[in-house]
C-alpha cells in the first residue's frame, strides 16, 4: 500500500497504471449503480484511485475512503471547502460519514 504524500500529482505517480480500464462503476451491495468514472481527460486521476482503492480493499468501505481522501491530498481541502466541485472526492467523504459501503466493479476496454 502506498504511503501518500502532500501533493496528488505525485501519489497519483505512485498507482498501478489504467491502461485498458474503460470506466469503474460503483454499485450498491444490491447492485444498484450509484456513479461510473469513465477513462477520459479530467476523469483519469480518479479513476487511477479508484482501482487502486479495489485492489487494496476490494470494495469501497470507511478504510479505502479514508485511503482515498490521503491520496486526493491537496484536492481533498478543494473539495471539503467546495461541496459538488468534486464529486469523486465528495462520494468518499459521503462513505466515510454514512457508512454503507460501495461494490467497485473495474470494466476492461
């Protein structure tokens, strides 16, 4: 597991590429689809994270939330200080808070 630092840009440097990701869909444990992050310009860095996330924790529960939000760093503050700005950011404040966990489904290209 990687140990983020201050700076996205750098801890994105330290995922698991995503090359022949198509998109990450999550879902609740009911199979309903909540949000899909597709593979496309502005959508990359949060995808990275969260296939990163599943192959760390296997789902989307309070740890990887937590996880998640170490390794947005700077943009986590940008996010917590401007609600709706970043919705990939502001789904694992909503875990982290509400509890009930997401299934993350990875959709090969």
């Amino acid at each position: 597991m990687i140990r983020p630092g201050a700076s996205f840009k750098d801890n994105l440097q330290a995922l698991p590429p995503i090359d022949g990701l198509a998109r990450i869909e999550l879902k609740t444990a009911t199979g309903e689809l909540i949000a899909s992050i597709a593979n496309e310009p502005g959508k990359q860095g949060s995808l990275a994270v969260y296939q990163y996330l599943h192959q760390q924790f296997g789902r989307l529960d309070r740890a990887a939330a937590q996880h998640g939000l170490e390794i947005f760093a700077e943009h986590t503050a940008d996010a917590r200080n401007r609600p709706g700005a970043h919705p990939n950011i502001d789904r694992l404040f909503a875990v982290l808070s509400e509890g009930p966990g997401l299934e993350i489904e990875l959709i090969r290209a």
